[in-house]
C-alpha cells in the first residue's frame, strides 16, 4: 500500500510525504512522515490556533479594531494583500481571512501581535518538536528575492517582469535551492507533528475550547477545494487548510469526517519536480488522501 501510495505522487511529478490518522482509534498510515517539510501557508493553522487562544483567554479582544497599511503589506495573490488602500477589520476576521483565503497579509499582522516566539512555544507545547517558524510570510518571501540576486520579493517581481525566457529559466533552477524552501533553513514541519496538532484541536487539548472549536469552523469553510477534498464525495466533509509556494511546494492538512461518525486527519505534504503540473499534484494529494482513509477504513472492518 504504501508503494502505492508513493507512485500516486511519482505519477504527478512530485515527492510526497503523508501521514493519515483515525481520530477514534489511533491507527495510522504514514509515508515518509518524519521527514522535515516545508509547510507555506499550512503554518496559518497554528498562528489562527494561538490568536484565537489569546481571544479565548482575554489577552486580546477579538473585536478590536486593527488598521492594515498599504506601507508594509506582504505580497500575496489573494484578499488584503491585493488592496491599493488602508483597510480596517477586527482581529478575529483576520483570522477567518488567514484560513479560508490564505490572505498573506492578514497573516502577518497577526503574526507580529502574538509573535513567533509565542507561537513556536505552543508548537513545543504540543510535543510538536519538528516544527519552528522562523520568521513572518514577508520575511521569507524577501528572503528569496535575495537569493535569486535581488534585493527582495519586489525586486524580483520586476525584474521577472522584463526578463528574458533563458534567465527565467536560469532563476527557476536557482529558486530550488533558495533558503526558505530548505527545512534546515526555513520554516518546517513534518507530516507527523501537523497531524498530532489537527488531533489536540479537534480533541480540544491544543487550547482553550472556544479557541479549537472557532480553528476547525473556520477551516471548515477554506475556499479551496480541489486538494485532500478533491478525493472525497459528499456526505463526507473535509476542514483544511492548504499551503503553497512559489510553484514548488504544494501541501494540505485536514480532518475528514465520514457520516459514520469517523474522523481522519490527514497532512499531505509535496514538492514539485521541473515541468510538473499543478492539477496533477492536487489531485494525487486528494488521491493519496483518499486511499491512506480507505485503507484505515478497511483494517477497521
């Protein structure tokens, strides 16, 4: 099964790790889960965890109001982070923001009022050891735009702008070995730890209850829908969070939930090979996804 498993992401032109677990009765299928990965957007999880902990516990008011510049917004190619003026909205709808568009910017702001530091403590908490952010979305996106030999992600985006198909060519082969897209460097993970984290929220012993309960309606309603949901049809439902970046990582994290009462949560975890194809790698995530829950459902039977 697990060779299996293993072609479906060789067949989308990808490397993958995955782990799946029964949230009932703990049997797991794993490949490769120990290996540390690069998370992108998947890291919103803990830092919509920890806002919603400070809001559960008063260090924060979830209807305060929080201005979001135009001065020092991080790029991103969704929400906030496309508006050419200031806007305004409360911290709790930052994070509904951060978890069902993967809004950059709403991200960082958030980021830089709990802190990395804060959030990295959590993960410690939660016996999630593979697992550090080190820095904010901005941060690391800057950081590869200095890589690539500019002088950060804006840099690049102009120079991109009027570059020629050969020095495209030439910084797509730079670009995979640029710092944040190392686990030694970056921010990482493992399938493993995000899998022990969906368990304490959906189990309600990462936080506060009213903080873990808000995480997983909020994941609920993610607008994307054609990763690990892809592989599953209705009655099932899938809350997830997926992450990606700059075309070479493409990754999910979710709980399904089966009308039986069964509950599997699931991180799936890729890195793309040179002239893969996007629609192939999210639909082998759900792939993958779905034959990992059918297996547990077979043992289970």
């Amino acid at each position: 099964m697990t060779d299996d498993v293993g072609a479906v992401f060789e067949r989308a032109g990808c490397g993958g790790t995955l782990c799946v677990r029964s949230l009932d009765s703990g049997a797991e299928f794993a490949l490769r889960a120990d290996e540390s990965v690069i998370p992108a957007s998947v890291v919103k999880v803990q830092i919509a965890l920890e806002a919603e902990t400070w809001f559960a516990d008063g260090r924060l008011d979830p209807r305060e109001r929080v201005t979001l510049s135009v001065a020092d917004r991080t790029p991103g190619p969704v929400g906030v982070s496309l508006f050419d003026d200031d806007a305004e909205m409360s911290w709790r709808d930052l994070v509904v923001l951060m978890l069902t568009i993967s809004d950059n910017h709403a991200t960082d702001v958030l980021l830089r009022r709990v802190g990395v530091g804060a959030v990295n403590a959590t993960a410690a908490r939660l016996g999630l050891l593979g697992t550090v952010i080190e820095s904010d979305l901005r941060t690391m996106l800057d950081s590869i735009g200095r890589d690539l030999g500019n002088t950060g992600w804006k840099g690049l985006i102009a120079w991109a702008a009027g570059a020629s198909a050969d020095e495209l060519a030439e910084a797509d082969g730079r670009l995979l070995v640029a710092r944040a897209l190392d686990p030694q460097w970056g921010t990482r993970t493992t399938a493993y730890d995000m899998v022990d984290l969906l368990q304490a929220i959906w189990t309600d012993r990462a936080g506060p209850a009213a903080a873990c309960e808000r995480v997983r309606a909020t994941m609920a309603k993610q607008v994307t829908r054609h990763r690990i949901a892809g592989g599953f049809r209705t009655p099932v439902r899938v809350a997830a969070k997926s992450g990606s970046l700059v075309g070479v990582i493409r990754n999910e994290i979710g709980v399904i939930s089966h009308p039986d009462g069964s509950r599997y949560a699931a991180a799936v975890f890729t890195r793309s090979r040179p002239g893969a194809d996007d629609a192939a790698i999210n639909d082998g995530i759900g792939t993958a996804t779905a034959m990992a829950v059918d297996a547990l459902r077979r043992e289970r039977a």
